[in-house]
C-alpha cells in the first residue's frame, strides 16, 4: 500500500491510497502473509501547483517495492511491513496505520515553513466543506417535508 499525500490526485484535503495486489487462486483460503506500507504522507509537503509530487520523490518507493524480487524487500524508516495477525489484531482490521513521528507542535522550530502550513489549513477546511455538501445534499428540503406530510 502506498500512502499518498494529501490532496494529490484528488479534491484538497483527501487523502488516497495505491493498492497493489497480487492474483491469488480462489479457493477460500486466506493467502495474505502480511502487508507493506510505504509512506510518502507523513512530513512529505506537495501542492498541486507550486510543489507537485515528481518522479524523483517515488523513486524511493520504487526501488524498495522491488517488483521483480518482491520477498528480498527490505523496512527503511518509509516501508515497513506489517503481518496478517498483525493487521486483523488492530480494531476492525484497519489498515489506517501510522509509524512516523509527524511534524507537531512540540517544537517551534521545527515547524514547516508559514506557506506549507497555510496550505495545509486551506486542505483541511475545503475537505470539511467537501463533506457538509455531501451531507447536505442528502438532507431533505423544506419543500420534500411538506409533502411528506400530506
């Protein structure tokens, strides 16, 4: 699984997620052994216009993926791999996992410069608009109660 910055394909403030699976028969038995996650989330600053996400800043990714010799993958601090037992511990099997230390407020000079912040407060705020549309689409208007009522 490959964790994606915020915002970068999708609306700002979303955030999304490449899974990559292998062909397995099916035969009802449970043929995952485990799972590797790659990080290019936490402390890792892209915007669509001014810092777009390149081919450079996968290249980690890509190389530890090893596709050709996938079982001589090694963890580094971004690609850690977490076992079946593991991930069906967690509550409900979620897969929502973090392992890096994100950037926080514990230390003031330490934080990411003023224009990665704002934009990550601009991401936050129009995904939660995002979602009250969505919600309030959904709710029933004045007109649809009335006539519900006669």
């Amino acid at each position: 699984m490959l964790r994606l910055p915020t915002g970068i394909f999708y609306a700002q403030g979303v955030k999304a997620n490449v899974v990559f699976f292998d062909a397995k028969p099916k035969d009802g038995k449970v043929h995952t052994q485990g799972v590797w996650f790659y990080d290019l989330r936490t402390n890792k600053h892209f915007t669509l216009k001014t810092r777009t996400l390149k081919v450079e800043d996968l290249q980690d990714f890509i190389t530890g993926y090893r596709t050709a010799n996938r079982h001589q993958r090694t963890e580094t601090e971004r690609f850690k791999r977490y076992s079946y037992a593991e991930l069906v511990a967690r509550d409900n099997a979620s897969l929502d996992i973090f392992w890096l230390k994100g950037d926080t407020l514990d230390n003031l000079d330490d934080l990411p410069p003023p224009d990665v912040l704002q934009q990550k407060i601009i991401d936050h705020l129009e995904a939660a608009l995002a979602a009250f549309r969505d919600v309030a689409a959904g709710l029933p208007t004045t007109n649809d109660q009335a006539l519900s009522t006669k």
